[in-house]
C-alpha cells in the first residue's frame, strides 16, 4: 500500500515539474557597451525565438532600470558623448524600435517616525536618503548561482546628505536575470521567462531619528503607453487567497501597452524580512501607496531621460510607495537588516493560483518523499 502511494505521488511530482519546464532563453551581458569605463551602464540581453528582452541597468547617479522587448536581432546605440556630458535626449536607442518599454528608478529611501505612510516631502516625522547620495559600485558577476543563470549585485555606502553630513549607512541592490519559468526559493517568488527579480537590503544604517524609525522605498516609474492608459497598482486575484497567509498575498503594478493585452508588470509578496534566512520569524509586513501620477519635468534620472527623451514627450510617469511594518514597531533597530524583493517584467506576470500549489510541492516534496521511503523500509 505504501509502495502504490510513493509511486502515486513521485508520478504526480514529475509530472507537475514537466508541465512547469518552459522554452528558455539566451542570456548575454556586457558592461559599458562602446563606452568607457568611467560609466556603469549594463547591457542585458534575453534573446528568444520570436524577441529579445533587453534590459538596461545604470548606476549613473541612481540605480535605474529598463526594459525593451525588440525583434531577436535588434541592437542597442548608445551616445557616450552625449551621455556623459548629461546631454540626455535620447541618447539611448534601439534599431528596430521596441514594441515595448518601460522603466523605473529607485528615487529614495523613505525612514518614517510617527504614522506618516505616504510620501510626504521634509516635515516632521519623514527623512529622504536620497539615492543619487550613495557612492554605487557594482560587486563581481555571479552565474549559475542556485539555478540563477545571472546575479549581479550593487552597493550603494558612503551616504553624504545635501547639506554635506556623512551618515553610517547602505543599500544593496541584488538583481537576477532568469532564462525560463520557475519558482526563486532564496526569495519566494516565481518568475516567468519574461521576468527578473530586484532585492532591496538595507544594511548599517544610523538612522536619522536614532530609533523607532520604518523604512519605505520610493519608485518613479516611466512608460511609453503615450498617455492613453494609466498604470494600475492592484492585489491580484487569488482562488485560495481565504488558505494562504496575509503576507502571502500578492500585489501588483502593472503597466499598459496601448491597445495590447501585455505590457509590463512588478509583482511582491506583503512581506518583508529582517533576516538573511527568510522564516515566519523574520517577517514584517509590507504597505503600498496609491499610484500618483508625476508631471514629467518631476522625473529627473540620467537612464530614463536618456531613452525617452530629457522632457518625458510621449510617456507617461508614476511614483508609488512601498513601506514595512506597523507604527510603534521599530523593526530595523532590532535586526540592522531590512530586505524586500520583488518581480519586473513584460507580457503576463506570473500566475500565483496554480503557483501555491506548485510550491507546496517544491518546497514540501522532498520531505515528503524522504518520510515515505523511510516508512516503506520500516515495513
């Protein structure tokens, strides 16, 4: 009897990782494309059988990020002269032109004392760490990390505020590239073939406020749906959202692409950790603001201005907040480590119903079929 329910479930264990293998893609990466090395600008590309997605990264004054979906031989041009001399209308370009693009950057880092949750400029209670202050280097290139075909990772120290006081703090920015279709187990998301995934960690910080102080992230996001449709920020519909843990739930900023069902998309758990071993123990839950909508002379960011264009003509620019834990819990004081981590991409994000069972599986799998063998010997 024993044997028979082995049998049954390694069958049906197989048989739920074939039907999750996808195609993959062909992942190159080169650093400064035509460019010197006075820059940080790195060139990803995740070539297909029908397109390639390309994305930009750019540690030029703040982390920045960007992505086109372009035929499968399309090239990247880049105007180093300009770029350099900040001379940044659209000195970044593709030929063919994209059917497809959007980008974002990680404007600041919000430490919030009292009940503010918004995002509120200087005023009591709110401190901007701006992240054009940090002095960013990227660390060395990781492959085939824990099945992570690419791994790259940027720290953000050296913090000089505006008024030129230096401050104990860091940021690091982890960032993974995917070829195909799967489940990140170190983060606890899936990830589409279309998609890649961004880690934020606050690590040393002396906080402004000394203590008590929560965290937040602000993005400003930009798109060229040329202002016919409106990104939304949403929680996704889920089947078994009554059997899953509230900070399981997921939440979503999508982004249109005119007339056409797919465009882009960010995706995150409402959870972020104070440990570097995710468990229950370590979780703070995680609130998301409202999408404002920016005027565009609002957005300044050395990428994003350099593809679509210094003034922002024909795209459309949002800002949103992302912040951890509950007023009167000060959850950074007690650990020094706050991470948050999130999935970006393009066409449909990752489909969480069929996804939680698919991850009980995964996660629970093997110790399930190590009891059964252990049973079966014991008869």
């Amino acid at each position: 009897m024993m044997e028979r329910i082995l049998t049954t479930f390694l069958f049906f264990f197989l048989v739920s990782t074939c039907f999750a293998l996808p195609q993959k893609r062909q992942l190159f990466w080169k650093l400064n494309p035509g460019g010197s090395e006075d820059a940080t600008v790195i060139h990803i590309r995740a070539i297909g059988s029908t397109d390639t997605i390309h994305y930009i990264v750019s540690l030029l004054e703040k982390p920045s990020f960007l992505i086109a979906v372009t035929e499968p031989l399309a090239n990247i041009s880049i105007n180093w002269e300009q770029l350099m001399a900040s001379t940044l209308d659209k000195c970044i370009s593709f030929h063919p032109e994209p059917s497809f693009s959007f980008g974002f950057t990680i404007t600041r880092i919000l430490e919030l004392y009292g009940e503010h949750e918004s995002w509120p400029e200087y005023h009591n209670g709110v401190y901007s760490w701006y992240m054009d202050q940090f002095y960013w280097s990227p660390q060395p290139v990781e492959i085939n990390e824990r099945g992570c075909p690419l791994r790259f990772e940027f720290l953000g120290e050296k913090y000089m505020d505006r008024h030129f006081e230096e401050y104990k703090a860091a940021v690091s920015l982890v960032l993974k590239i995917y070829d195909d279709d799967g489940f990140d187990m170190e983060e606890i998301l899936w990830h589409t073939i279309n998609s890649s995934l961004l880690q934020i960690s606050l690590q040393s910080f002396q906080p402004y406020f000394q203590n008590h102080s929560r965290f937040g992230v602000e993005f400003s996001v930009a798109s060229n749906d040329n202002n016919f449709f409106e990104s939304v920020l949403r929680k996704k519909h889920k089947n078994f959202e009554n059997l899953v843990p509230e900070y399981f739930q997921m939440y979503e900023m999508l982004v249109p692409n005119g007339l056409l069902k797919n465009g882009g998309f960010m995706q995150w758990h409402r959870m972020a950790f104070t440990s570097s071993v995710k468990s229950t123990r370590s979780v703070v839950p995680t609130f998301q603001q409202p999408l404002r909508l920016m005027d565009n002379e609002d957005l300044e960011d050395v990428l994003l201005q350099s593809y679509f264009g210094s003034d922002f003509v024909g795209a459309t620019t949002h800002a949103f907040n992302i912040t951890f834990g509950y007023f009167g819990h000060s959850y950074y004081d007690k650990f020094d480590l706050l991470s948050w981590s999130f999935v970006f991409g393009y066409g449909d994000s990752p489909k969480t119903d069929i996804n939680w069972m698919l991850a009980l599986v995964h996660i629970f799998g093997f110790s399930l079929i190590s009891i059964m063998m252990t049973c079966c010997c014991c008869l």
